[in-house]
C-alpha cells in the first residue's frame, strides 16, 4: 500500500501568542493504493482558538476502483489523525507579525542561537514558547518538540518552558488543559 499525502492553506491566519501566526484552514489529501483500487481522504481542519490547536472539521473518503467500497471496516481503517498530523507538519512555518516566516522544525543557525543563548535569554525564551504553541497547534507533544527541536534533554526542557512560562510567554498551564500534553 503506498501512500501520499498533500496540504495546502488558505490566506487567512490566526494569531497565536503575541506574535505567532498560522493558518486558520488546511486542507489535507491522502492517496492509499489498495489492490483493487485506492482511497483518497481529504480533511479540512480548522485552527480552534479555544483548543489552541487544529480540529478535524471535515473527512470525505472516496473509493476508486471495482473492488474497493466505502464501507464500515474502510472507515475503521482510516488513521485520521496520523494523516493529520503528516499534513500539519508538511504546512507548518512560524509566521511571526512582522512577516518573517521560519520552517518547521527551526533552521539550525536559529536552533544554535536558542541553544547558546539560554534560558536567561528573553529572546531564547520567546523561541521556547514559539516552539511549544506551534507543536500544541500541530498536535504534537509540546514538550517533547521543544527537547527536540533545541536537542535538550527532557528536564532542561521542562525548565525552558518553566522559564517561559516565568516570562510570560505562555499561558499558565492550568489554562491549557484542552490540549495536548508533552
């Protein structure tokens, strides 16, 4: 089975934070080939500001072929959310309000910065806070994408994002409880 997977975004952005911006639609297609025919999925997913992350707002399976149908144990099979998250990340840059725009996952001359910088660091601690309200939008474990993306350990990636936190760059965590956890 070979699959393929497609997104794209609208025009129209949601702020996140005090200067972090993302799309407030995606559009995601997959193609799966099956002997017999193949299905393609499309989500639409809509950034929730109340969640903080990308809902599923609609799925269409449709099957091609003489052998393959949209049935019950089709539908079961479909990995919504893996096929969604494949196709955040594919979308996913940091599009900040001055109308810069930095990839997903960050550019290593930004990684290196953050890294040597430090906790001490304003600055370091906005990318901190960037990176975790990015991965909680795509819904990606927050605290496990700041360990990565700044090759930290998982404590130190906690007190980052503590200090973050400290710094008002991000919301206290009790607020945050609809999303997912790192």
């Amino acid at each position: 089975m070979a699959a393929m997977v497609t997104a794209s975004h609208d025009a129209s952005y949601v702020q996140l934070g005090s200067d972090l911006l993302v799309p407030r639609l995606v559009s995601i297609v997959e193609t799966e080939d099956y002997e017999g025919g193949s299905l393609t999925i499309r989500i639409d997913a809509e950034f929730s500001e109340t969640l903080s992350r990308y809902r599923v707002a609609k799925l269409v399976v449709e099957a091609d072929g003489d052998e393959l149908e949209v049935a019950s144990t089709t539908l079961r099979a479909v990995r919504v959310q893996e096929i969604l998250s494949a196709g955040l990340v594919q979308v996913a840059e940091f599009r900040l309000l001055s109308g810069e725009t930095w990839p997903w996952p960050l550019r290593e001359d930004l990684v290196s910065f953050v890294t040597k910088s430090g906790p001490s660091s304003l600055a370091a601690m906005e990318w901190v806070a960037r990176i975790y309200m990015m991965a909680q939008a795509l819904r990606v474990r927050p605290a496990s994408a700041v360990r990565t993306q700044l090759g930290l350990t998982l404590p130190t990636a906690s007190v980052w994002i503590r200090r973050a936190r400290d710094r008002g760059f991000l919301p206290d965590a009790t607020l945050e409880e609809a999303g997912p956890r790192g």
